[in-house]
C-alpha cells in the first residue's frame, strides 16, 4: 500500500547504499519459489520500484536527476478523505493509472502531457469495500482496539504488458476487475458509459498488491496468508507463503524479470497493536522460482 499525501515527506533510499541493505539465504517457503531478503529497514516501507538500470528504491523514489514535472490535483479528483495509493503507468509514458482507497474509493487517470487528471468510476461498486469481506491476519479478525475493521476501497492495481489493460480491486474486497485504458483515457465517454465497460474478472481474496509480468502473469498479495501468488489464466496458485511476508505490500519488477516485494507489516502497526510502539521493523524480499524460468 503506497500512500501518496500532501504531507507525506519524499523519502527515497538506494538500497545498493542503504546500511540494511543485506543479502541473506532464503529461508524455508512453502510454495514453488524461495524469498530472499534484499533489506530490512528499522521504520515502516510499504512501496517499491526499479529502474531500468536496476536500481532499487523503496517509499517515494527521489531520483537523482531534476525533477522535469509536477502535477498538483485539486479536491475535484482528490478530494478531501482520499487516499492516493498505488500507481501503474502507461508503456508509452503519456498516462499515469492511480487508485483512490479512501473514504469514497475511484480511480484517477492522468494525462501527463497535458498534465490534466480526471477522477472516473467515483463510488462505482467496483472500486468500494465489499460489506462482506473481513480482513484476518494470524487467524483472526484484523481490528483496531477501538473494533474498527480495515476497510480500503480501490487499493490494488496492475497494468497488462500492453498497455492495454488495467485491471484493479479493493483491498477490503475479493473481486479483480478491468477495463481497457483506451475507454479510460476517453474523456468524451459518459461516466455512465465508462461503468459499463468495467468487468470483474475473478473472485480472489483481500490483496494489497498487484503486478504484471511480462509473461503476462498476474501476481496478488495475500495478505491473509503471507503469501504471494500467481494467476495464469483462470487458475491462482500459491507461489510463494512464509510466514517472514507478513502483509506482502507492493511489488515491482527489475528489468532481468525478478520480482520484487515489500512486507510492510500493517498487521504490527500501533493502529492495531497499540502496545508495538511507534517502531516498525519492515523489509524487502527478492523472488527467487525453484523451477526454471520459461
């Protein structure tokens, strides 16, 4: 869950340089790959991604170069109980996909030529919590001590190789849904128009995190099971369950096709645990398959 505010500071480590930066042997995973740990960090990092010539960022990535665009969103696409989450862009460049899991969940596309953002599918049932759906972690129920559940509305996101597709779910929910970033880039389509073409795709379980890999596999974190896996087709399986994944977060992939993935620990947070303290131990893991790459 990468959270972009107002007021959240722009905090980016290279790990390559990072004093946690450790290289340790997998440990025992169930599944048909092993995690090896990349780094640990003594505060809480939930996001990651990797540049094209293998860096490693984790949170806010603050590049070295110059910044050469800003794009500021007024309350008509953030307004105000947002919670700017996760982030896909478009192969070309030209467009940028975020998730809204705030008080009122949507999606927000991005023109980053012109720099214009539009809020779509606002309060559409598939970008909201789904009543139903409970989050657990360790066994049971994940509440605050005041008894409140998570609840997070369009949360997860992935973008198909192409391009072409982005597909995305509650994180308090268990439907994945998609629709076609032609009809999303529209802006002449009625938002009544846009609805209908977005189509849930498969019942899955509360996740954080979702990629694509250019195989065209779907990767989910299951946060309920500290695990990852992997849908091809219409068929998930579990790829990798440690119980070292405590609440897989975000992942990225690196240009040789590793997939990297947060664990971000959500489930150790004072919100839940107010005993723990304000200090998180987190970490970042590298996803190493037993069985041969095809």
């Amino acid at each position: 869950m990468t959270r972009f505010t107002a007021a959240s500071a722009a905090v980016a480590m290279m790990l390559l340089s990072h004093p946690g930066f450790a290289q340790q042997r997998a440990g025992p995973s169930q599944g048909t790959a092993q995690l090896q740990q990349v780094a640990s960090f003594e505060h809480q990092v939930t996001g990651v991604t990797v540049s094209t010539d293998g860096r490693i960022f984790v949170n806010f990535p603050r590049w070295t170069e110059e910044v050469t665009q800003v794009i500021r969103f007024d309350e008509k696409v953030a307004p105000q109980g947002s919670y700017l989450n996760d982030v896909r862009f478009s192969p070309d460049g030209r467009h940028a996909y975020l998730t809204d899991a705030g008080a009122k969940g949507a999606l927000v596309v991005v023109d980053l030529q012109t720099g214009r953002a539009r809020r779509v599918l606002d309060g559409h049932p598939s970008t909201q919590p789904e009543k139903d759906v409970v989050v657990k972690t360790d066994g049971q129920e994940l509440r605050r001590s005041d008894g409140r559940g998570v609840e997070f509305a369009a949360d997860s996101v992935a973008l198909s190789h192409d391009g072409r597709t982005l597909y995305w779910k509650a994180l308090t929910g268990r439907t994945l849904y998609r629709i076609t970033t032609d009809a999303l880039e529209n802006p002449r389509l009625s938002e009544k128009d846009l609805e209908a073409r977005a189509e849930p795709v498969a019942e899955t379980e509360p996740t954080d995190g979702l990629w694509i890999d250019r195989r065209g596999r779907l990767y989910l974190s299951a946060i309920e099971q500290d695990a990852v896996k992997v849908r091809e087709g219409d068929r998930i399986t579990t790829l990798v369950q440690d119980k070292r994944l405590r609440w897989p977060d975000t992942f990225s992939e690196g240009s040789d096709g590793t997939i990297y993935v947060t664990s971000s620990h959500i489930q150790d947070m004072s919100w839940f645990k107010p005993e723990a303290g304000p200090r998180l131990e987190t970490q970042l893991w590298r996803i190493e398959e037993t069985r041969a790459r095809q």
